[in-house]
C-alpha cells in the first residue's frame, strides 16, 4: 500500500495513478471530503464532472460538490437549499429590524426638532403666552406626531 494515494483511491481501494483526476482535489488527510461526494454523486460522474472543467474551475467545482454532498447528507430532505432558506430569512429579518430603527430615528429625529423650537422660544424670548404650533410632515399643524411602528411589518 502506497501512503501518497489520495482519499479518492483510498476509499475506492485502487492504485492511485500520477495523473489522478481526483487526487489534487481530495487528500489523503481529509477522507470524509471524497466519502461525502462519492456518497451523493458517485465517483465516475465526479470524474467525468471534474474531467469536462478547465483545470483552472477544477477546484472550485471539487469545493462546490463536497459543500453540496455535506448538506445533503446533513439534511436530505432540503441539502443547501435549506442553508440558502435559512440565509434568505436572515436577511430579511435583518432588513424588518433595519427599517424599524430607521423608522424609530426618523420619529425621534422630527420629535427634536419640533421641541427645538421651544426651547429656544423659553431661553431666549422668556415666557410668552402665546404657543409656537408646529407643522408636521403631513402638512398639518400637529405640533407632535407618533409613529405606530408595529403596524408596519406584520
């Protein structure tokens, strides 16, 4: 038994040749990564995948089917489609939380702004009776507005 046989040959038990297709793509010190592609695809159509791409895809395709072959084996009913599933939700939690924090900072932002105002009216013109009536973003003379940000996303 030759120790230099990459994990592809040994798993097959054959003789591994110098020009193994497999061997740059599967080591001998990672067994698991051949035994996982071998189980989903098989080796003659990994060959046959591996032997089709230019040398310089090679690696990548080799990467891509053992990450393919780990999730299906993980998770047969939905293989790295679920991953992607799991991912795409992330993301769009992610933009909710997004869009609720800029939602909150616009609200508090037009809340500064409209108590400026009188601030200035107290420390600077004293205290008059007369109140300062604020427009709000919808053209109305609401000196405070509230934003309801739970009915925004369901």
């Amino acid at each position: 038994m030759n120790s230099s046989r990459c994990a592809a040959c040994k798993h097959l038990r054959r003789r591994c040749p110098s020009d193994c297709i497999f061997s740059p793509y599967f080591p001998s010190n990672n067994p698991r990564r051949f035994a996982y592609v071998h189980k989903i695809y098989g080796a003659s159509n990994v060959g046959k995948i591996l032997q089709d791409l230019p040398v310089n895809c090679r690696a990548e395709a080799a990467n891509s089917l053992y990450y393919e072959a780990y999730c299906r084996i993980k998770d047969p009913v939905y293989g790295c489609v679920g991953m992607i599933s799991i991912l795409h939700q992330q993301i769009y939690n992610a933009q909710c939380q997004l869009a609720r924090i800029q939602a909150e900072i616009a609200a508090l932002n037009t809340q500064s702004q409209q108590n400026e105002p009188q601030q200035y009216q107290h420390e600077h013109l004293g205290n008059t009776s007369a109140p300062i009536i604020l427009p709000d973003q919808n053209g109305g003379s609401n000196s405070t507005s509230f934003y309801d940000l739970s009915t925004w996303f369901d």
